[in-house]
C-alpha cells in the first residue's frame, strides 16, 4: 500500500467519529452507530483504493452498509482488505462513558482472517513477551510465562480484562496471585493496543470478546510487533447453553466451517493478520486511555487520531480541528 493512504483511511475514523459524536449521551447506540457507518462509508468511497471489507456490520442481509464483502473505494489503486468498527463502544458513546472509538485496520488482499460476528477468547500482550502466551496452557501458565519473559514478579503484572459476568472466575483468580486488573467496561481493541504502547501499563489483555474486533486488534498488535492469540468460541459455550444461545451458537458453528475455520482452534498471530502491511486508525469519540476524546464548540469540533503504519512501524498522533461546515457536504447531515 502507498504510505499517502494513512493520512486517507485517518479522515475515514474522523468522520465515522464526529458522527457518532453528535449522538453522544443521547441513549441511543443505534442511532449512533449508524451515523458513524454511514459516514465511514462516505469517506471511504472517496479513497483511491479498490477495497473489500471483510469485517464489517455483518453478513449482506444483517447490514444495509459496511457488510462483509463489500466493496469500498473509488475502484482505483490498491487492491486491499478492510477492518472496520465504525463504532467500538456504541454503549459507551449512547451513555457518554469513556473509551468509545471509531477504528479501521487497512491490509493487503488476503492479510486478514474472516471471521463471523461471534466470540473470540484472546490473549495480547507487547513486543518485550512475544512468544510467551499459548491459549493451550492455563491463565495461570500464560501469565506466569509473561512475567518471566518480562522479568517482573507476577504481583507486578498489568492485565486488562472486560468488565463483564463471564470474566468473573478469571479476575478472581488473578486478583489472588497477585496479578493487577484493569477492568474496562467495554472495548478490548483499546486495551489491546495498551500491551504494546511505550507509555502504557498494561502488559497483557485476556478475555472473551468479538471476534471482528479481535481481528482488527490482531492487525494493529502485527504492526507494532507484539503477539497474539485467539480462539473462536460458540455463543452457548460463552453465555450460557439456553435453547436461544444454542440455535445462535449452532448457526455461528455452521458459518466457520462453510468459511474454513475450526472454532475452539488456537489462532495465531498470522492465521488472523497475516502480514505487517497493515495501516491501523482509530480516532476517539470519548475521553479514554488511548485517546482523547471530541471536544466541541459550536461549528469547530478537535479530534485526535492514531494512526500506525505497520511496515515502518511508525505510529502517530494526529490532532485535528475541524470546521464542520466545511466537511464533504454528503456528511453535514451526520456530523453539523
């Protein structure tokens, strides 16, 4: 890919997340999350890129926009895969919490794994342990081999995890060896990417959570050399085995193995990102630990970016002000 494009695919998370702004605190995540896709599609088709989105809002008939297999761009230049959660924390904008974003991952044809929309358990950590988590082992196993490769006692090992019911047993059982817990309500693509930042505290993510954003967490943890692993996992076998959760879960098992994939499998960093050509953006719609959030006032609005570029390895804060007025007229109903 040309490296001009990062500055091109850092406009695309910009509108997804102006757009999604205007809906923050307003209780609504679905309106939301439209706002921000249709938005992305936008600016997307606007990029000389001859683009395929593998993961997306769902298969052709659950997403009017951004569905898997799409194709995307002005039909010029590259040929590439695209990642995109146009809103990762749509509660959390709806509610106005902490730590929503607007991301894509950008690849060559073929770098990234296809996934169906179901859970993924996933394990990250950064480049200074890479090569020492293994989903076959136990939690206990993996953290007592990250500690060792990071040459710090275990009771000073940062681990982010979701806040949800199903991690319950899993903090406990950090939080008696030792291990300390960053709980994040929502947004494992955030709390992955802090494994691998220079100024973060976190040294590893564990947890169960969406597969495509596992994906696209995949693709940004391949350009900043860090590792990771995941394993696809049924519905009923994560929130409980009802008649519901089975048929859901059934169905998700019959998707895998009509796209390949053996679900409870251990993946590996390049079955899901298969090559670090990969450019990552991610502009914050709220305040978080990776990235500030909008601030508005009245036709102005400041957004900050990252952006990283896997085969320089170069990462990249942009902060941008914005005079709403002056957007792409298709956006101004979205985002004034």
């Amino acid at each position: 890919m040309k490296r001009e494009l990062a500055i091109e695919f850092s406009r695309v998370t910009e509108a997804a997340a102006l757009a999604g702004y205007k809906w923050l605190g307003r209780g609504d995540k679905n309106l939301a999350d439209n706002a921000a896709v249709q938005s992305m599609r936008i600016m997307l088709n606007k990029v000389d890129i001859d683009g395929t989105i593998v993961i997306g809002e769902g298969e052709i008939d659950e997403a009017p926009m951004l569905y898997i297999g799409e194709k995307v761009g002005t039909g010029n230049g590259d040929a590439v895969d695209i990642a995109v959660d146009p809103i990762e924390g749509t509660r959390m904008t709806a509610m106005g919490q902490s730590n929503a974003l607007a991301v894509l991952a950008v690849g060559d044809k073929g770098s990234f794994l296809n996934a169906p929309d179901m859970y993924m358990e996933k394990i990250a950590v950064g480049p200074a342990a890479k090569g020492a988590i293994d989903l076959n082992l136990t939690l206990a196993e993996n953290l007592a081999n990250i500690a060792t490769a990071l040459d710090k006692p275990l009771t000073e090992l940062t681990v982010a995890v979701l806040a949800k019911p199903r991690h319950d047993d899993a903090i406990r059982e950090m939080l008696v060896s030792g291990v300390r817990v960053f709980a994040f309500p929502d947004g494992d693509v955030a709390a992955t990417i802090l494994t691998c930042m220079p100024e973060s505290e976190v040294d590893v993510l564990y947890g169960i959570g969406g597969a495509p954003e596992g994906v696209i967490s995949a693709a940004v943890i391949r350009a900043l050399d860090g590792d990771m692993q995941g394993r696809l996992l049924a519905r009923h076998d994560v929130k409980g085995d009802t008649p519901e959760n089975r048929r859901m879960g059934e169905d998700e098992l019959a998707r895998c193995q009509a796209m390949g994939i053996e679900a409870g499998k251990v993946l590996l960093l390049d079955d899901m990102a298969r090559n670090d050509n990969v450019i990552f953006s991610a502009t914050g719609i709220t305040k978080g630990d990776l990235l500030d959030g909008i601030s508005r006032k009245g036709n102005m609005a400041t957004t900050e970016t990252l952006l990283i570029r896997g085969k320089s390895r170069t990462i990249r804060r942009i902060r941008s002000t914005h005079y709403l007025d002056r957007k792409d007229a298709a956006l101004h109903e979205f985002i004034i």
